[in-house]
C-alpha cells in the first residue's frame, strides 16, 4: 500500500528513485511510464510498484527499483546510445534502458529468465532491444562497440572483454569493497547483472542476489586519478561508460570511470549497496 493507503503505482517508484537522489526527468518518465508489472512473476505482482526486490527463478531476485534508477542515472544517456547490459534478469531495467537510448544488447545466463524478459519487453511494445543467453563476463562482441555498459554484479576487477567492447569515450562503473566508516554512508547506483550471490532482503531473507541499498541517500564523491585493475591501456576518452559493482559481492560502492588515454580511470563514487556476484570466465567460477 502507499502511505495514503491507496494500491501503490509506477509514480510511488518515481518517489522512490528520487528520495535516492535521481533528477534526471527522462528517467523518472520512463519509470513512470514502464509497468514493473509486466516485468515480475504472477505471484508478485503486488509488490510490483514497491520499491523492493522480489522473487524470481532460481532464487534471485529483482533489483530494487531505485538502485536501477541510480545505476542507470549515472549513465547519463542522452537517446543515441548503444547500451550493453550484463545481466538482463527480469527485463525491467532493460525496458528503461531501451527508452533511454537507441539501441541495448542485454545478455543473461538463464535461457528461461531470458525467454521471459523478452516476452515482457514485447508485451509492453519494446522492440529496440536484442537479449541474448551467455557468460556476461566476456560481454556481445558481436554487437559491439556500445556507448555504455551496465552491470551490477560484484568482483575485485572489471571485466577486460566488456571494458574492450567500449567505444571510445565510454564511462564505467564498478563496485569496490567497503570500508568500515563508509558501511555507514548512503544508497548506491547500481544496474543488472548476472544474478547469483549472497543477499539479504529488507525482511531479512537471504538471497542468492542482493541488490538493494543500504542506509540513506549519499552525494556522489569525487576521487580522481585511479585506474582500474586489468584494463589500463585502452585508449580513448570516453563519453559514456560501464557501471558495475567491484568487489567480493556483500558490501560494496559503485564508482564510476572514465576510458582515458591510459585504461580507465576513477571519476566517483555512486553510492553503497549490496550486491551479487559476477559470475563467469572472466569472473568468480560458477557454483
């Protein structure tokens, strides 16, 4: 229910993705315009239009809609984009994503959770979108280069095949591990990813996915000059970028980076959260 006791709708999430920190309107449009609803199972589509994760198959679960909204803000996409997502899951970020920009590439591990977001992109009339099954870590080259990349997933260092699907002057985005002092800060950014690693819901449930934020809105802060393990090297200076979370999976930070001359480098910090991890070839192993 809303606080007025009403059945919550599409604009309780918009309330959500701006008590977060979110400003950019075409975002809050395309939230406002895009029904979660079809995005989630049957039995869970009451919770819908709460701004929590739910339930879907093989025991992960949705990220929170206003962690999506953070993650894909930080994007900054303008329309003409070709975006790649790592880790399509229910599809309801993908949706966003395909309002926000000309064209996305999303690729999932599970054919079944694939098949279904296709269908729901379909049924809300989302045609701008090619989601393929895969390991995300070694990104779609096929489709490459992108404008942008999104995952939410954590590990201690950017993927190198997605990091080399960038066209230059991309941006990306990464989870670090948390300091003690910093557990304490605001919310993070964060997009989709491969969904399957340690979480624990708001009713304390443990899920092999955690995507939601922790404690209250934080400022982005600003930390200038540190390059990313792995992918120091790729020249460019990029315009948009990769968002992912670095680190153990638990307790992270998503930060953001530039493609410069030199490989990527840090540019800021998103926000706290708590994420999954990134599984793959270029990633943790599979469990």
């Amino acid at each position: 229910m809303s606080r007025d006791g009403s059945e919550p709708t599409p604009e309780d999430l918009v309330t959500a993705a701006r008590a977060a920190g979110v400003t950019d309107e075409r975002l809050l449009g395309a939230m406002r315009s895009t029904l979660r609803a079809a995005f989630v199972p049957a039995a869970h589509r009451r919770s819908a239009y709460l701004d929590v994760p739910v339930p879907i198959a093989h025991g992960q679960v949705t990220t929170q809609p206003s962690l999506v909204a953070a993650m894909v803000a930080a994007l900054r996409l303008t329309g003409g984009e070709r975006v790649l997502e790592i880790g399509t899951g229910c599809g309801f970020q993908t949706a966003l994503l395909a309002r926000l920009s000309a064209y996305v590439v999303s690729i999932e591990r599970w054919p079944d959770l694939a098949e279904e977001a296709r269908a729901g992109l379909s049924g809300e009339g989302i045609a701008n979108v090619t989601v393929v099954v895969g390991d995300g870590t070694l990104g779609v080259p096929e489709h490459a280069p992108y404008d942008a990349v999104v995952v939410s997933a954590a590990f201690p260092e950017v993927p190198g095949p997605p990091a080399g699907q960038l066209r230059p002057g991309g941006r990306l985005g990464r989870v670090s591990k948390v300091a003690p002092s910093a557990r304490r800060a605001g919310p993070t950014a964060s997009g989709a990813c491969d969904r399957k690693a340690e979480g624990r819901s708001r009713t304390g449930r443990t899920w092999t996915t955690p995507t939601t934020q922790r404690g209250g809105t934080s400022r982005a802060r600003r930390a200038t000059g540190e390059c990313v393990p792995g992918v120091v090297g790729q020249a460019g200076l990029s315009k948009h970028a990769p968002v992912q979370p670095i680190g153990p999976g638990g307790r992270e930070l998503v930060t953001l980076y530039e493609r410069g001359p030199r490989g990527l480098v840090r540019t800021g910090t998103v926000v706290a959260a708590h994420f999954v991890r990134l599984y793959g070839a270029h990633g943790y192993p599979p469990p």
